[in-house]
C-alpha cells in the first residue's frame, strides 16, 4: 500500500501552538463509518453522543518533565537532553542535541548534584545514559525537578501552563509525549458521561516522541512501526468486559493498547490484562477486535496515527474528512480540535 494516500496538504496556520483557554471548546467532527456522514459540533457535545452501557477508556500516563539542559563536565558545553523511556532505575534513553557526544562523555545538570554519562549512542541522535550523583532514591526526583515538560517539535514556543499539556486524569510520570485526544476533556464532562451510565475504564500506554515522526518509506509495509510499553491492568479488563454498550476508545494510544490485549482474551471477553511492549501496527485491513468507537484528533501526514484512524473509518471517509476539517479551518495536532468516529 503507498504511504502517499495517506498524504494532504496541511496550511501552516492551522497547526494549532497553543491550546485553548477551555479545554471543551474545542471544535468536534463526527464522522459515521455506517452512513458515511460527517458533522460539525463542539467537543462538548461528546457526553450526548455516548449511550449507557458504553465504556469510555483512557490512557492516564503523564508526560515526565524530561527536556533538560545540561554541560559537557570539562568543557561547559551545552548539550539539551530529551528524554524518552526509563530503561531501569537510573538509565534512560534521550535523544542529544547540541554538541558531539560518545561514550564516556559526562554531563552535569546544573542546579542538582547529578551527573550523566553517555553509555551508548545511536546514529538517529539517541543515546543511552546513566544517572549518578545521588542516592537511586532521590535520583528521579532530582532529573524530574530540573526539566521541562517537552512539546511537540510542532510547537515553536512554550505554554504558560504545563498542566495544559496534560489530561485531568493523569497519574504516573511514563510518557515523553501527551495522549493528546484526551487533553479536551474536563472533571466536568467527564461526570456528564458518567451521569449517562457509561463506564470510564484505564490503561496506560507511554507515549514516545516517535509518534511524531512521519512513514519515510515508499511503502506502508516497509516501515517498522516503534515499540511503546503499555499496561492494561485486570480492572481496566473487567470494565471493559463488563460494557454491554461500545468500548469508546479515547486516542490511538488506547486503540494499541486495547487491541493488544485482545489477542490474548480469547473466547474470554473483548481483552485480558495484558502488560508489556506493543509493536502492533494498525493499517487498512486489520481487523478490530475490541474498539468500537474513537475519539482523536488530526494526525500529521503520512503518520502511523493516520494510518490506524483510516483504519478504523475507512481511508476514503477518513481522507475525505481531513480535506473538510482543512477547508473548514479546523485547528490540527496536540492542541488542536478532535474527531469522533463512530
């Protein structure tokens, strides 16, 4: 399949920098897979869209503070580290940018007693390092106190609240980057679906900031998709087994880590507590097993996002609702307007 069908064109100005003052506000596009129809309203209106004996399921990762600043020890060099995945208690994985690295090269955080030493790098700008300075304890603490919560490398300034860049039901720092389909839901609407008879159920899923980066090959199949670590715990699968109304997937995040752990359920529900890596690239013909519904938002060109939202709408309607969003001025990406595909 070419990866160019799943190309639009996008102006500039409509990649939203910044969110907005109310999370809710923001514009909705309903696109139904059984008529083909596609509608205009607010995000707002998503409680009225869901039925009783739906589940509504949501990735409650947070996004760690992990853009540093840093120096080479010996020379003051600056070196901006971002990090993207604990690998184990004081190691991680982080992309460099701003000076040569090797192995062997230390790096000082200025303000904490911390010190890092590049172990491994990679030609793509990752490298692997290794934390020291502090009790394993206190490490954490320390990095996470000196940085920065990291925005996409579409944004090209900074938000007066981090916390904008976080869903309301966030819980544990495991993410480089926001599962950003749920950033437009508020405590308030949130209680508005539950006051519907719908179940709200959690997973984690830690986003990496691959997600931002478009299919490069010729050919869908010829791209090898990264790997994320996710957790869909018994509770989350019980609740999810239990709907006797859709599973309403918020995100494709959700959708991986949903469909995942359907592989395991057998006759046995929908899903099973799965944990671990997901690889599973979701493209036009795959088969969905446990997702019944999504909301997401507009996903860059030619990305694996993309590509799972065709899969799930249908690559005509999908594509045909993206030309519509652009002509109706829709704001796109992380802090942009969202889709609800039923």
């Amino acid at each position: 399949m070419r990866t160019d069908l799943f190309d639009y064109r996008l102006p500039p100005e409509l990649v939203a920098q910044e969110p907005l003052r109310d999370r809710s506000a923001s514009r909705l596009m309903v696109v139904d897979r059984s008529t083909g129809s596609i509608s205009h309203g607010a995000f707002s209106d998503v409680p009225g869209l869901l039925d009783a004996g739906d589940c509504l399921v949501v990735n409650t990762s947070r996004v760690f503070p992990g853009r540093l600043e840093t120096r080479k020890a010996g020379t003051g060099g600056r070196v901006e580290l971002l990090l993207l995945e604990r690998l184990e208690p004081g190691c991680w994985e982080a992309l460099t940018r701003g000076a040569s690295l090797r192995p062997g090269v230390r790096l000082e955080l200025p303000g904490t007693p911390l010190m890092a030493e590049i172990t491994e790098t990679a030609g793509d700008g990752k490298a692997r390092l290794t934390l020291s300075g502090a009790p394993p304890d206190d490490i954490e603490g320390l990095l996470f106190g000196a940085g920065r919560v990291p925005l996409p490398p579409y944004i090209k300034g900074d938000i007066p609240d981090p916390e904008r860049y976080q869903t309301v039901y966030a819980e544990r720092e495991i993410a480089a980057a926001a599962p950003t389909a749920g950033l437009h839901f508020t405590e308030g609407l949130l209680d508005q679906v539950r006051r519907r008879g719908v179940s709200i159920a959690g997973l984690e899923l830690a986003v990496g900031m691959d997600t931002f980066v478009p299919v490069r090959e010729e050919q869908v199949e010829d791209h090898a998709i990264h790997s994320e670590w996710f957790n869909v715990t018994g509770e989350c699968a019980r609740e999810v087994n239990r709907s006797v109304g859709r599973v309403v997937a918020v995100g494709t995040t959700v959708v991986r880590a949903l469909e995942t752990a359907s592989a395991a359920a057998g006759q046995g529900g929908r899903v099973s507590e799965a944990a671990g890596r997901t690889s599973l690239y979701i493209t036009p013909c795959y088969s969905f097993r446990a997702v019944d519904a999504l909301v997401t938002n507009f996903h860059i060109p030619r990305s694996t996002l993309l590509m799972l939202v065709c899969a799930f709408g249908g690559t005509g309607l999908i594509m045909e609702a993206y030309e519509r969003a652009v002509s109706a001025g829709y704001r796109f990406y992380s802090f942009g307007d969202a889709m609800m595909v039923v």
